[in-house]
C-alpha cells in the first residue's frame, strides 16, 4: 500500500511500506527525507546545507527500515525536507515553515503568502498524517494491537554545546511505555547514557505526529532520538536497529505484564 498526493514533480509526498505487517509496532519518520520538490529549485542553499541536519534527520530512515524488516512492521515516511514543511509541527507553529535553522537562513521561505503556505500544507503535510491515520484506522477495524514509534536522529552538537547522549526518548502525554522502553534500553546496555525527554521534550513543540496518533487514539507510544553520528554508517544502523527491535518487544511484553496484574 502506497498512499498520498503527488506533488507537481510527479512524486508522492508520503510512503507507506509494508502496511499490512504484522507487528504490533508501527514506525513512523517525520524527517526521513532532504528531498526539495523541483519547482522550489534549491531553496538558495548550498548543496553541503541541503545534504545537512537543517534538512532531514540522517539515518533515521535507515533504522526506520531495518526496524521495519526485523519486526515486520508498517513504515510511514515522508518523502519531502522539513525546510519544506515540518510535517512534526502544528500548523500555527511558528517553525512549521523554517526561515531560520541554527545558524543558517533560508531565505526563500520567508514572506510567504498565505497561498504557498496553504499549498505546501495541503500537498505535503496533510497527505502525511492522513497516511498514518489510514493504516492505523485499518489496525483498529481489524483487532490488531499497535504501538506507535516515532522514529528521528539529532545532531551531536546543537549551537556549540555537545550533547553526550547517543540515544533520546522523549514521550507524549502517556510515559508509560517509554519508561519501559528506557528500562529496557538501560538493562539491555548496562551503562548506556540514555537520554530522557533529550535533546527535545514536548514543551518544545516537537511532539505532534507522537501525540496526534500516538495520545490521540489512546496507543502505547514513543519517540526515539538517536545521535546521528551513531547510524551514518551500516555498522551502526545494525547495531541500534538490533538494540531497538530487541528493547521495543521487552517494553511491550512489559506493559502487558503490567496491565494483567
């Protein structure tokens, strides 16, 4: 099942692969792609900034798919920079359409008219979510049980600070499962610098695919935050897609322990 709008390249603004797995996992990447449509030609950045953080999350869709093979899980991905549109944003975010990103401007977002702004949120964001809510509507119709994991990388220094943390896990309303899921992570890799709610919690609106289908349809959910020099190379994406698809199944069993007793 592939599903969304085509934009004026001819290509879709979301993927949806392996839509009937039948894992209880779902995956989802918000940012797995630095792809600008041709009709924004290269939104006046360098190529070394569009291949950067500013425009996707590297890695995350490696992992994505590996984790989607090991647990024969449903993947949603959308297939267009976040300098485009952040699909992870409300839509009165003022970061929803970026001008600025760290320290670099984009220029060719800024001023711009409601017309573009409603285009680009009708071709690019609203397939997206519309495609998440699709296949999680059709597990719902069919029994199956669903946990929602939202699937991102972050980068190892943010405006001169290092961050330490090679993994994050940030939750929505509900920490219940991402509790069990840091339980599992932790006793997995004994030592492991976990973050939690890091480099990014809620309060700093990075959370909305998390809690509009994760809270929203009352789901065990979570958002993982891996350190992208950690899965640049296949060596790594092994490593924590192995980590991850271990752990993810731990947390689960764990929660439904804890809910029979």
């Amino acid at each position: 099942m592939r599903r969304g709008k085509v934009d004026i390249g001819g290509q879709k603004a979301v993927l949806v692969s392996n839509a009937r797995g039948r894992s209880p996992f779902v995956i989802v990447c918000d940012h797995a792609s630095n792809r600008i449509p041709e009709k924004y030609g290269d939104l006046g950045l360098t190529q070394t900034e569009r291949l950067s953080h500013i425009a996707w999350d590297p890695g995350a869709l490696s992992v994505s798919r590996r984790l989607s093979e090991l647990l024969d899980a449903p993947l949603v991905q959308s297939t267009v920079s976040r300098l485009i549109i952040d699909c992870n944003r409300d839509l009165d975010a003022p970061d929803l359409i970026w001008t600025l990103s760290e320290a670099t401007r984009i220029a060719a977002n800024e001023n711009l008219d409601a017309e573009e702004r409603q285009y680009r949120i009708e071709h690019f964001h609203k397939p997206y979510h519309a495609s998440i809510e699709t296949l999680l509507e059709a597990r719902r119709h069919a029994g199956q049980e669903t946990v929602l994991v939202c699937m991102h990388s972050f980068t190892p220094v943010y405006h001169g600070v290092a961050r330490p943390w090679p993994i994050g896990l940030i939750h929505g309303v509900d920490q219940t499962y991402t509790r069990a899921l840091f339980e599992a992570l932790a006793a997995d890799e004994p030592g492991l610098n976990i973050g939690w709610n890091e480099p990014y919690a809620a309060l700093h609106g990075v959370t909305l695919t998390l809690e509009r289908h994760g809270d929203g349809r009352g789901l065990d959910a979570t958002m993982i935050e891996i350190r992208h020099d950690e899965i640049l190379e296949p060596a790594g994406v092994t490593l924590w897609s192995n980590r991850l698809a271990r752990c993810l199944e731990t947390a689960r069993l764990a929660r439904k322990g804890a809910m029979a007793v």
